[in-house]
C-alpha cells in the first residue's frame, strides 16, 4: 500500500494539472502541440492544417467538427514518437508516396505504447497507419481510404501492423489499399468487427500467435482472410464473400479454432496448405466455384458440423490417401446422394467428394463440357463399382442430411463479381 500511494497520488496530481488547449483557424497546430503539457488535451476546431506534423509526447489530439491534417504529399502526415496518445475526431489525408520511406497518414514509432486513434478519417495516405513496436495501440472506429487511382502494386497497406503485442483492430472500414490489415510478428491481438473490401488482400497475416479475429467482413478483394506461418488462432463468426480468389486461406497453421464463418461466392471457399492439428466446424460455404482446397499434407484437422452447400465443386484433394473428416459429427454436403434409413439425421453410407472423373477434370478442363454424357456417366460408375479405379478422396462417414446454418439461402446466388 506504501508503493501504491505515491503512485495514485501522481496520477491524480497529473490529471489535476492537464489543460485543455484549443487550436482556432489559422493558428500553428504544431506550435500548440509543442507548447502542451504531458496529458493535455489538444482540441482543434474545423479548418484544414497543411504540414507534418509531430507528436512527441502524452496528450490527446481532439478534432471538433472534424478538421483536416493534410500532408501536402510529402512524408508522414502525423508522427507518433510518445507513450499515451490518443488521436480522435480529425481527417489525416494527402502523405507522400515513397513505398520505400513507407510514407503513412500517421505512422506510430517504435516505444510509443498505448496509443490511441479512433473515429478518424484517412484518406488519401499511402499508408493509412503504420504501426511498428508498439504494443496495446487501440485502433478503432476509423474510415480508411487509400490512393484508388493507384495500381495495387504501387498502394501501402490500410493498417500496418508490425512486431506488436496486444494491438485492439476494431470496427474499422477499410478500402482501396494494397491489403487491408497487413500484419506480421504481431501477437496476443484482437480484430474484430471490420470492413475489409476492394483490395488485393483483406488480411494479410504471418507470423503472429495467440489472436483472436471475430465479426469481420472481407469482400471484393483478390483474397478475404489469408493466414500463414501462425498459430493458436481463434478465427470466428467472420464472413468472406465474391472474393475473386479465396475466402479464407490457411497457410502453415497449427493449434487454432475455425469456427461459424461464412464463405460465399468466391473462386475457393476455403484454400488449406500444410494445416495441422486445427479444428475447423459449424462453417457455411455456399455457391463457391470451389468450397475447399485441400493440399500440401494438412492432416490430423477435426473438420465437422460444418454445411457445403451448391458449391459448384465441393472439395479439390490430391493426395495419397483419405482425409477422413467428421469422423465424431459429419458435415452436411448439398450433394449428397445417399439415405437415411432409420432417421436419425445421418446418412447410412459414407459421403466421397472425389473419384477419377473429377481428377481429370482437373487436369483438363475441357472435359467439363461433357459432364452430362453417357460416356462420362459410365467412367464414373465404372470407377465406383471397381475399388482399382478408386481414388484417395476426402472421406465423411457421418454426412448430414440437413444442413446446421439455415441462412444458407440468404447467401445463394447472390450477385458476386465475376461470378
């Protein structure tokens, strides 16, 4: 209590002390900052503020009817170099467009913790925000807008994020950028309830361990969510829709939870490369050209409870052997032709999404302009009557007849780009 003491006393003596400074038009934004106190509260009026501008210690910077801070194109628009900031209510536009400076609307330096920037406009920035070994930054509430003119090449990232430990990337809306959320080497983080939409990647992710994304929303982009090299991953209740690529792509995962996302009308629902001991269920892949892509050795995954409904292919698996899915509790497949004698919910015979027609198909598309032909129809029963034909096929032994989602049908033949 003794140690306590000092401390509470200092805290309540700093916030006794804070001042609230009030930047009218045409007065000198940076000359405000610079004259503020450690915990002062920077309130700007509406105007437009053209520099770059320098964050160098503890205070709030508030907007009040929504100002603008333009960059002019050159550098950084804001720079954050102290603990404690919080930055609130303004428009940050117009950085420069060095990829090579990594020229950001505001970029967050390394050692300054805890920062804040919420409700937010960034427009026009090369990078929206970059945030670079800087841990517990809340980033919330913000509209992020990239150089649309610009090819995706030439474009930065909406939101930055790298070598960071408890970073909170919450209710964000961001477009028109190279990808969305770039993240790398960053753990123990929370993204939820994002927009991520028209950009090459919605999350461009690598690297990180022990994060949670839940409620977020990735479409229109070349790629929804896109995971590598991770793991302990909570990946829930997302929705990834008419991405011209993937959904969702697990790449080098281990010891994660994929749970309730809905993946609808992209190119492949779901890409798998090299995924182990990860747990994917209650999932809805609807009216995807592919509903997953299974390759590269990911085995040993509990896969169940989840619905594949008119995907125009259900799975794509090459492999030497079964996979054997839903082993405890089956996944329901739309195109499952089997019965369900005594009722019970669960198919009597054993659902196999690939056989030998479809390989070739693979390997020449041509061949789908025939599905329908005698001759196809006869290869296929061949192939199934005749186990030296068979296969390796992901295999569910416990299909279900019903679908567990049943909002599957709000998410069927929508209009999707390029579908």
């Amino acid at each position: 209590m003794r140690t306590l003491l000092p401390l509470l006393l200092a805290g309540l003596l700093a916030s006794a002390h804070a001042a609230t400074v009030r930047v009218a038009p045409g007065a000198s934004l940076q000359q405000a900052i610079r004259m503020a106190k450690p915990g002062d509260v920077v309130e700007i009026e509406r105007a437009v503020h053209t520099g770059n501008f320098l964050i160098d210690k503890p205070l709030t910077l508030r907007g009040i009817g929504r100002p603008s801070l333009s960059g002019a194109q050159k550098g950084d628009t804001l720079r954050v170099t102290a603990t404690d900031v919080t930055i609130e209510g303004l428009i940050v536009r117009d950085s420069g467009d060095s990829l090579n400076e990594q020229n950001a609307g505001i970029y967050i330096y390394p050692g300054a913790h805890r920062a804040v920037v919420r409700n937010c406009d960034l427009s026009y920035n090369l990078f929206g925000l970059w945030i670079e070994k800087a841990n517990d930054v809340v980033i919330e509430g913000n509209l992020i807008t990239g150089k649309r003119e610009y090819n995706s090449s030439q474009r930065g990232n909406g939101i930055q994020l790298y070598n960071t430990t408890g970073a909170q990337i919450i209710g964000n809306n961001i477009s028109f950028v190279r990808d969305a959320l770039y993240v790398d080497v960053s753990h123990h983080a929370e993204f939820k309830g994002n927009k991520l939409h028209h950009s090459r990647y919605g999350t461009h992710y690598m690297n990180s361990y022990y994060n949670l994304w839940e409620d977020n929303d990735s479409y229109y982009n070349r790629g929804g969510l896109a995971l590598m090299e991770v793991r302990d991953q909570v990946v829930r209740n997302n929705r990834a829709w008419g991405n011209s690529d993937h959904g969702i792509m697990l790449r080098t995962m281990q010891d994660s939870v994929v749970e309730g996302n809905v993946i609808a009308g992209n190119n492949r629902g779901f890409f798998i490369y090299d995924v182990e001991y990860v747990t994917i269920k209650a999932n809805l892949l609807v009216d995807n050209h592919v509903g997953v892509h299974l390759s590269a050795g990911s085995t040993r995954n509990k896969v169940e409870g989840n619905d594949f409904v008119a995907n125009r292919e259900q799975v794509r698996y090459v492999g030497a052997r079964d996979e054997r899915w839903g082993t405890e509790s089956g996944n329901h497949w739309s195109n499952y032709l089997g019965w369900d004698r005594d009722g019970n919910g669960v198919g009597d015979v054993p659902y196999e999404a690939n056989d030998m027609v479809d390989r070739l198909t693979w390997r020449y598309p041509s061949i789908k302009l025939l599905m329908a032909s005698p001759a196809v129809q006869a290869l296929r029963l061949v192939s199934q009557q005749f186990p030296v034909l068979r296969v390796p096929s992901v295999v569910d032994p416990k299909p279900r007849m019903q679908p567990g989602n049943k909002q599957w049908s709000q998410w069927r033949d929508k209009h999707y780009p390029g579908q």
